[in-house]
C-alpha cells in the first residue's frame, strides 16, 4: 500500500511530496493456513518537475527500506533457528 501528499508549487511545474509504503505478507501452507504474518512500513519522498513551455516530465522518488516485524512474536526454536512451521525466517528481507 501507498499513502501520499502531494503540493504543486510555481504555477504547477514543479510537485513534491510525501508519504509511506506499508507491506503486509503472509506465509501460508497448504492444509495448515497462516504459518506468519508480518506488517512493516518505510517512509518515501519524490519530486516531479513538469515545464509548462516543454513536452517532458521527469521525476525522482526515494525511498528507505520497509523493515517488517512478525504480528505474532516468534522466538526461536532449541537450536536457536526462529521458524514458522517449516519455514526458516530470515533475519530481514
């Protein structure tokens, strides 16, 4: 998901803004449904430069890593592996 303002400034050629992409992912398996689900946000900012007088548009946007957590805490496993059924978690993706 995407969540952003924007605000035109000098005469509308040049757009700035702002906001955040939220992820929600979940590892499911066949037969046993949700094994993990996990949610995470990062913040975004962009630009774009448009010039009344030219048929040309050109933009930027940059954007920080989304860094997700599990909604439901998982601890790991007696060899110090954190898992969701059979699936190995990474430390981060």
């Amino acid at each position: 998901f995407h969540a952003l303002v924007a605000h035109a400034f000098v005469d509308d050629q040049v757009v700035v803004g702002a906001g955040a992409r939220v992820v929600y992912a979940d590892i499911s398996q066949s037969g046993t449904g949700t094994l993990l689900s996990m949610t995470g946000a990062g913040p975004e900012v962009g630009i774009v430069v448009k010039p009344n007088d030219r048929p040309f548009r050109v933009g930027a946007t940059i954007r920080a890593p989304v860094r997700t957590q599990p909604v439901v805490d998982v601890g790991p496993d007696s060899t110090g592996v954190r898992r969701a059924g059979a699936f190995v978690l990474p430390a981060r993706v």
